[in-house]
C-alpha cells in the first residue's frame, strides 16, 4: 500500500538532516531517500541545496579573510561543516 506524502515537506527534513549530519549519522540518507522523495522532492531538495551554497558562497566572498597558517594535511569534512555552519548562522 502506498502512501501520499508532501514532497516538499520530505525534502526538507533530509535537507535538515543532512546538514546537521556532525557525526555521520545520516551518510547515505538521500540515496536512501531517492525513491520515497521522487523526481519533486528530489527537485526541491537539490534547490535547497543550491540555494544553501548561492548564500554561503556570497557570505564567505564578503568576509575579511586572511591566511593563519598552512598544513600538508586536509582539512577534515567535520571541521569544514563546522566552519560551513559558522558562516551560514553570520549570514544576514
């Protein structure tokens, strides 16, 4: 049996979920998703996305920014979602 959904409203629970993902807990979640999300969500998902990426993009772009050190190492996914996070909650 097949049940309605709101697309959109599911779209926005992963899209939550994905980016509060600081431990890994929600790795994979929109391939697992794909199917129950549907073209729609999966439309509105990838617009939420991009629009989270469009306001960060401009944020970081605005910021006084300056080189404080350098590393042969990478930066780890936690700390750029963290410095990610922190730009984005400045954004006006």
């Amino acid at each position: 049996m097949q049940t309605k959904h709101d697309p959109g409203k599911l779209a926005d629970r992963v899209f939550d979920a994905v980016y509060a993902n600081d431990y890994g807990q929600f790795d994979g979640l929109i391939a697992l998703m794909t199917e129950a999300l549907g073209r729609d969500g999966l439309q509105i998902l990838k617009a939420r996305f991009e629009t989270f990426v469009a306001s960060l993009s401009s944020k970081l772009a605005t910021d006084d920014r300056r080189v404080i050190g350098f590393s042969t190492a990478r930066s780890s996914s936690r700390t750029m979602r963290r410095n990610a996070k922190s730009a984005w909650s400045r954004a006006p």
